[in-house]
C-alpha cells in the first residue's frame, strides 16, 4: 500500500511513540461493526447467569446491570474474524513491529443510565510485574461521547512517565488506580467504529454512562511477544500469533 492508503500515518505512528497514542475515526468495516455489535449482548446474557449462578452482584470487574468485561475470542468466529482482520495488521504493524500476538481481548459495557466510571490507570497496571508495554485498540461500537462514558487519554508528557507504576485496588469496585493528579486528560469523542490506540503503560479512565443507551466497547490487546506469567512459567493471557515478518499468520481470513 502506498502511504496516502495507510489507515496508520506516520504522524499518528511518532504521536504513539512520544505520548503513547491516536486515534483512528470510522476505520472498522460495516460488517465487522454489526458482527461486533451482534455478539456483545449474549456475552453479557452469559455473564448474568454465571453472577445468578453464584448469587452475586459483583464478579471480579463485573457489576451486574451496571459493567462489563467478558471475552470473546475462544465464542465467537466472528469476533476472531475481526481480531485478525487485515485492519488490525495495520495497526499493529505501525505501533509494535513485524512481529505480534494476540495478548487479550473483551467487550467493555456500561449500562444505560448505571455504567460506573472508571479510575486512571495503565493496563500495565493489571499485569504487576515488569513486562514489554503491548498495545491496547480501544474500539468504538456506539458513538462515544463525554455523556456516555468515553475514555480519557493522558499524554506521557502530562502523566509525567512513560514507565509501569504501582497502582493501589479499589476496594469498593475493584479497579486498580495509578494516577492520582490531577490533570482530567483527553475524551475520546468519536463516531462507532474509530479505534483508539493507546501503549499499555499510557494511563486512561472512564466517565459513567449518564444517557439512556449502553455504551459498547470491544478491546483488542496486541503484544510484540508472548507476555508470560510472573514465574515465566505459562503464558498469561492469550499468546496467538498473529504478525511473522509483517505477514499475518495463524487466523488469517
């Protein structure tokens, strides 16, 4: 592809480098936009009935009726088919290299009128323990909006650190927080089917969703290697290969 044809500039690829991230506006295909949109609502169905299941309101980030973080990849051909799109190469290929897995994924749910906020942290910061930053893809399934909860982004510069820094659990929702100034850093507001790309150690937060519609997210998470657990004995996560020598491999459609 020429450079005129690239969805990932060269000025989007250096901001990535220097702050640690972009975004892209109304990249992802129809088709990819309504298989996203269609599969979101039975992972949730599934998620209340595992909470049911064990008469909880709360599991692990879950809050039932309120936020939801649930996978995808091993249900649904659909979602792979997008994981490992052509689309998501791109980007990949601009932020990490010629060489990529597949790390982690899920959908990110607030309810209408419920969607809990939140707090500032890294993904990194899930992790705990020292480990080359992966690429989160922060994809928009609805139009997002500073009314329905968007992502607020936070520049290295103004974060004042490009490390992983230690982030302290929130009893009350469970979130791990790691930045405590501050500065309220950057909304998304962008249509459904932008993409915001952001390194795994540049801090984000969440507003709650005050309107009357969910809002639907689906993370795609992509590392340069495979991330393995602490001990180093297993992988964490995913570890699909997805980029060999800036070829896709594996779930290639």
């Amino acid at each position: 592809m020429t450079e005129a044809n690239l969805v990932v500039s060269e000025q989007q690829a250096k901001h990535f480098r220097q702050e640690g991230y972009f975004v892209l506006e109304r990249v992802i295909p129809e088709g990819h936009l309504e298989a996203l949109r269609s599969e979101c609502q039975r992972f949730i169905d599934e998620r209340d009935a595992e909470m049911d299941r064990l008469g909880v309101e709360k599991l692990d980030l879950d809050h039932k009726g309120k936020r939801y973080f649930v996978h995808a990849y091993e249900g649904s051909e659909r979602v792979r088919e997008f994981l490992f799109s052509e689309l998501m190469a791109e980007v990949v290929r601009a932020t990490l290299g010629e060489s990529a897995y597949l790390f982690n994924e899920q959908y990110v749910v607030k309810a209408a009128e419920k969607g809990l906020k939140f707090g500032w942290h890294q993904d990194s910061g899930f992790v705990g323990y020292p480990h080359r930053p992966y690429l989160s893809c922060w994809c928009a399934i609805d139009d997002v909006t500073v009314e329905n909860g968007t992502v607020y982004l936070l520049p290295y510069s103004r974060a004042g650190t490009r490390e992983l820094v230690e982030h302290v659990k929130d009893e009350e929702t469970n979130d791990m927080v790691g930045y405590f100034g501050d500065d309220p850093g950057d909304p998304v507001v962008v249509a459904a089917g932008s993409i915001a790309c952001f390194s795994s150690v540049c801090f984000h937060r969440s507003g709650a969703n005050e309107t009357d519609q969910p809002r639907r997210v689906y993370l795609a998470q992509y590392s340069a290697e495979p991330i393995m657990t602490e001990d180093g004995s297993r992988v964490r996560h995913l570890a699909k290969p997805f980029l060999e020598g800036g070829k896709r491999i594996g779930n290639v459609v």
